[in-house]
C-alpha cells in the first residue's frame, strides 16, 4: 500500500534558495520550491501532487495542482483542484480558483477567488433556485377577487 505523500512530509524535488528555473515545468509526487521559477507549474492530478512554495520562494506563471501550500509569492492565476493552504506571508497576484481553502492572517490574494466545485451540483442548485422563483412569481400574482358585502344596519 503506497502513502500518502501529502501526508507524509517528503519531498521528491527541491528547488533551493538561488536557484532560477526559466520555462514551464510539471511534477508528480511533492515539489518544494524555495528558489524562482518563470514559467507555467503543473502538478499530475492523478498522483496528487502536491506544490509547497517557501518563503523565499517566487514562481511568475500561473499554477495548476491538487494540492498547494504557499508562504512565498505567486505572480499568475492560481488553480486548485483539492485544496490550498495559505500560510502568513503569502502572497498571490492573479485569481485563485479552489475547492477547499485555508487561509492564515497576512496571507494577501490580490485577484478573483472562485469556488470550484462539481458543476452538475452547481447546476442543480441553480435550477432549484430558478424553479422556486417561478413558483413564488406565479403565488404572487394569483390573487383571488373578493366581493365584499355591504353593511347591514
């Protein structure tokens, strides 16, 4: 039975403090980045990867994983199928897109956050809610005509 490597702590790829990596990049398993990289970052869906960026790290691109947890700075769009913890420091520029979040005081998101959730319960929902509109709409404007009788003295 293979661990869960999100769980256990290990790292597969380090990329150290000083370390500059210009170009896009994908990575299975668990990828630390402490250094800078300019270019596009996916993590494999299937093997749940997980991107930790340290507090020097800084990667200018947009980013596509499982799993992410950020002290350090992201200049693009932040996309996450599973969850996304923000720790004090981090700082994103660009929209973050997330199931789960978990956000620290003196994290900053500079852009959109959208939920992303399954989009057959998204579109249940919003038939429920345009379905209960119509019928409020037809109680309102089914009114009864009363006669009333006049007084008798």
């Amino acid at each position: 039975m293979r661990k869960n490597k999100r769980k256990s702590g290990n790292v597969d790829t380090l990329i150290a403090d000083g370390t500059c990596i210009n170009g896009d990049m994908s990575f299975s398993g668990a990828l630390f980045v402490d250094g800078e990289i300019s270019g596009e970052v996916k993590g494999d869906t299937e093997k749940q990867s997980v991107l930790s960026i340290g507090v020097h790290g800084k990667i200018k691109g947009n980013i596509s994983t499982p799993y992410a947890i950020i002290f350090g700075q992201v200049d693009g769009d932040v996309y996450v199928t599973e969850k996304i913890d923000l720790k004090p420091g981090a700082k994103i520029n660009g929209d973050l897109y997330y199931k789960v979040i978990e956000m620290n005081a003196g994290a900053e998101v500079n852009g959109k956050m959208v939920v992303v959730g399954d989009p057959k319960a998204l579109e249940h929902k919003a038939e429920e809610a345009q379905s209960d509109n119509a019928a409020a709409k037809e109680d309102s404007s089914h009114h009864e005509s009363v006669e009333a009788e006049p007084a008798k003295a």
